[in-house]
C-alpha cells in the first residue's frame, strides 16, 4: 500500500527515552516512599499514559496516581525531558519520506506541550506537520482517542492511505479502533510477544526495514 500520511509514535519509535522517563518515574515514586533503585523494571511506563500505569503497576489511588504524574512531571521537564536520544537511521529515514511528498504527524501519548519540545531539540519538527499528544489536564490520553482527533483533521484522505507506526500494543490496538493499518516496531519497549497478540499490519524489527515497509508501493 502506498501510505501517504504516516502517523509516529514518539517514545520508543522515534527515541529511545529510557533514562529520562524512567529517572522521573523513580523520582515520583520516591514521593511515596517507594524507592526503585533498578531503573529496567520501570520500562513498562514507557508508551503508556502514566496515570494508569502508577495505578496498575504501584497500586497507587487514582488521587494518588494523578499526584505522582506532577510529580514526574517536576523532574521530566528539568531533566528527563532530554535524556533521551534518537534512534539511529531515524532522521535519514524521515527525510527520505518529506523528499517523496508524505505528510507526517506524531501521535503520542506524551503531552503534545513536551512532545514538541523534544521534536525541536533534536531537530526532528521539521519534518513534520504537526504534533499531537495528550493535554495537560489528563485529556485525550489514550492512544485511539488521539488517532481519531488526527483523522478528523484529514477528511480529504482515504483511511487505506493512512498508517500508525508505534512500539507498544496501544499503538496497534488504536490503529485498529479507527481503521488504519499500523506497522508494529520490535526495536522499542513492546516487546515481540505483546505486538504480535495486537495483531498489526506489519511487524519490522529496525529502522532500514520501517523504511522498506512505508516505502513499498503496493
């Protein structure tokens, strides 16, 4: 299929956040007494929205879990925000897609506010023309809901034109509700097992074969 607009998750398809969201999520469970010295068990709050994950994997309240997301929040935005780095290949391959003429859109669950910040930090904005994530206020956090607020910006376009490429099974899974295709990335945080019981479109282990896939005309 020859995609013309190629939505990108943000954490763990276009950088690898691993320090900064773990660091901050260690910082925010600290608040409550919870001291998580190995930074490799807090990979599972990268991708999901954070408010859930505090409840699911600290049990924390739903008063408590909001409190905690402030809290990430103070170190993310000092520190974390930019202890993060791009995968390699990932500019080459965004640029290959401008120079062909698709239109590119983040969709991620991270606040568009920070979102756009780190898209300019490193240089990746350009390439795109627009950014969309969650808003501050704890709205629009899951993945389908914003997928379908990007839709409805593109009437124009045929949803068999259209394609979600993410790391986690909430990527695949909000591709599906809104009816797109998606192409699941294994070089992420998902993990193999978790994308292929989502069921993708495609599943592509680096970033040379993400090209191969979205470039592909039939």
């Amino acid at each position: 299929m020859n995609y013309q607009v190629i939505l990108f998750d943000l954490d763990g398809t276009l950088t690898d956040p691993k320090v900064g969201i773990t660091k901050s999520v260690q910082y925010a469970l600290a608040k409550y007494d919870i001291h998580e010295p190995e930074l490799d068990k807090l990979i599972p709050f990268i991708g999901p929205p954070l408010v859930e994950s505090f409840q699911e994997f600290y049990s924390l309240t739903n008063e408590q879990a909001h409190a905690a997301v402030g809290y990430y929040r103070e170190y993310f935005t000092k520190a974390g925000m930019y202890e993060n780095a791009v995968y390699p290949g990932i500019k080459e391959l965004l640029a290959r897609l401008a120079a062909v003429d698709r239109q590119l859109i983040v969709a991620t669950s991270k606040p568009t506010v920070f979102s756009e910040q780190i898209m300019a930090h490193f240089g990746l904005d350009r390439f795109f023309s627009s950014i969309v994530g969650s808003n501050l206020d704890g709205s629009r956090i899951h993945k389908a809901e914003i997928i379908d607020y990007i839709l409805a910006s593109l009437p124009c376009f045929d949803r068999r034109n259209i394609v979600m490429v993410g790391d986690r099974k909430h990527d695949i899974l909000g591709a599906k509700h809104n009816r797109i295709d998606s192409v699941a990335v294994s070089y992420g945080y998902g993990g193999l097992a978790e994308l292929e019981a989502a069921q993708p479109t495609y599943i592509v282990s680096t970033v040379y074969e993400l090209e191969k896939c979205l470039l592909k005309t039939v």
